[in-house]
C-alpha cells in the first residue's frame, strides 16, 4: 500500500463498511417485518423523519392505505407504527449516505487526477452498481405495496445479492490497492476457490429465499427435518418439480441447509490441499480465517433454525454471511492472482 492509495483504500472501506450495515439494518427491517413501512419513495422530501404527533398520524394513515396493515397489521397504533417505521427509515438514510460516500469523494479524487484510467473504470462500475442496488431496493418494496402484504422473495433476493456482489467488487479493488505486489498463482487452488466463491454466493441467494418465504419458521429441526426424515415430504410436493427448487418453502429450506453442508465440507477439503503448499503469510492467515468463519456460520445457521429465527439470531447469521464473503473474496485475491 502506497501513501498514493491510502485515502483511496479508506474511501473504499468506509463505502464498503456502510455497505455492511445497510445489509444488517436490511437484515433487522426483514426480520422486525417492517420493510413496507414506509409508502412513498422520495429521494430528497422522504429524507425527513417526523418529529410530532400530526406528522406520525399522516405517515401512519398513508400506511392504512396498503394491505400490509389492512390485512396483517390491523390492530397497530401510531406507537406499534413508530417501531417498524425506524428501521425502514435507517434503511433508507443509509443507502443515501452511501451514495454520497461514494460520490463526493470519486469526483474529489477525478478532479485532482487520484485515479488511474484503470481505477476510474473500476469506481464508476461501483457507481452504476450502487445506482441499481437503489433501484431495486424500490423495486422490491413496490412489490408488497400491491396485492399482497409482503415483497417477492425473488426481488427481495436480487436486492440483497446485488449489495453482496457491490460489496465484494469494492473490497476487491481495495485489496488491489492494499497489496499491489501480489502472492504467486496457486494453480491447483484456483478452480476450487472460484466453485466456492460461486457457492457461497448462491447460497447467499437461497438465504435471500429462505427470509423472503418464511422457510426457518419450519422443520424446525437438526440434523433430520420433521418426523425424522432427512428430506421431508413437503420438500417435492409442487408441480412441475423445479418450482419445489425456488417456491416451496420446504424446497428452499431443504436446498439452504444441506448446501450449507457442502460448502463446509468443501472449505475443509480446501484447508486440506494447502497443507503441503508453501504458504505465505496472508494466504495462511486466510486459510484458518475460512475454516473459523464458515464452521461460525454453519452453527449459527443451525441455531438460527433450531430456536425459529430470533432476530438475534438471523441477524448475527446474515452478518456472518457477509464476514464469510469477505473472506473468500480476501482467500481469492491471496491465492489467484500475481
């Protein structure tokens, strides 16, 4: 790391850092079910949080409107309102803030010509992905403001993969930054850590799906699922077979948990091959950071299931999830490239 980068590495971790807690506040607002809260989508008016009592109560009727509080949340006052409605909004003043971060600093350091052409390309990548992530953060909530009082699974999952894959673009320029004198190509470990980061992230995806469908409030059970079975009979019961795969909440949970299954087995058989590998000494750390991450994760997404999703636990198991990200991101960078 250069005295060059370094201003460059600490915009890029404090935009990756706010990347982080907008996903666990994301991760509290599924959980606290209070993501529809908030009905209107303005970019600079919607920044405004009420302050008094006729304020709340014209937010609060707005919220009358939808079916979320005519069809679940008929029984709420003003105050239940208040709860859901604070974690919408840190939301949402998160995501703004991000943009900012990200802005403010990118035309500072264009102007006063910080960037190589290289890094330009790679900063205005984040920008746009940071634009959609925006958009389809909208387009998410859109979904449950319509006939059904709750947001599609499949919107919900693009929202949440799209800031798992931003922040993993950033930190990934940022380790370029951090280390431009890389560790040599480990040839045999490249193809296995590639099929694990496209693992990981799928399973991000069925994470996505397991919270948008409900599936951890059933087979509330580990090893086996319910009566003692390890594929339970709700698992295959939709027509045409593939919809089991991506719509019945049996289906997903069933794909989540044992994938979790393989993707610890996979890290331990990667653990394995290195052993008689000359390692540096990043690439070591690396290693032993993977086995302690995803052997965290695994149990908490065994307790997480186990205890039907507390949001203690949900939330500590999304935030591992992201821990986990990064470090097959940092795995990645140590070992494939020169």
């Amino acid at each position: 790391m250069t005295k060059t980068n370094r201003p460059i590495i600490i915009w890029l971790f404090t935009g990756a850092l706010l990347i982080f807690f907008m996903v666990v506040i994301g991760g509290i607002t599924r959980l606290t079910h209070s993501g529809l809260s908030m009905t209107e989508w303005k970019l600079i008016s919607g920044s405004k949080y009420p302050t008094n009592e006729a304020q709340w109560q014209e937010k609060f009727e707005q919220y009358k409107k939808f079916p979320e509080y005519k069809e679940v949340n008929n029984h709420f006052t003003v105050q239940d309102f208040k709860k859901i409605f604070f974690w919408e909004y840190l939301h949402r003043m998160i995501g703004r803030l991000i943009g900012v971060v990200f802005i403010i600093p990118f035309f500072y350091f264009l102007l006063r010509k910080k960037l190589s052409p290289s890094l330009i390309k790679k900063t205005l990548l984040l920008l746009a992905m940071g634009a959609l992530q925006g958009f389809l953060g909208w387009y998410m909530v859109k979904s449950g403001l319509m006939e059904r009082p709750d947001v599609s699974h499949y919107r919900l999952a693009l929202h949440l993969f799209m800031a798992f894959i931003t922040f993993a673009y950033t930190f990934w320029v940022m380790l370029g930054l951090i280390y431009p004198n890389r560790n040599q190509t480990v040839k045999k470990l490249k193809t296995p850590l590639y099929l694990l980061l496209i693992t990981v992230l799928i399973q991000i995806i069925y994470g996505a799906f397991v919270a948008g469908l409900d599936a951890g409030f059933i087979h509330n059970h580990w090893p086996k699922m319910n009566e003692g079975k390890w594929m339970h009979d709700t698992v295959t019961y939709m027509k045409p077979w593939y919809l089991n795969l991506i719509e019945n909440p049996s289906g997903v949970q069933f794909v989540h948990r044992y994938l979790a299954l393989s993707i610890l087995i996979f890290v331990f058989y990667i653990a394995f091959k290195t052993k008689k590998l000359n390692l540096t000494v990043s690439q070591n750390w690396a290693i032993k950071l993977l086995l302690f991450v995803i052997s965290l994760q695994f149990t908490l997404g065994i307790f997480t299931l186990l205890y039907h999703v507390p949001v203690v636990l949900g939330a500590l198991h999304q935030i591992t999830a992201f821990f986990l990200l990064a470090t097959v991101i940092y795995t990645l960078h140590r070992f494939t490239t020169k």
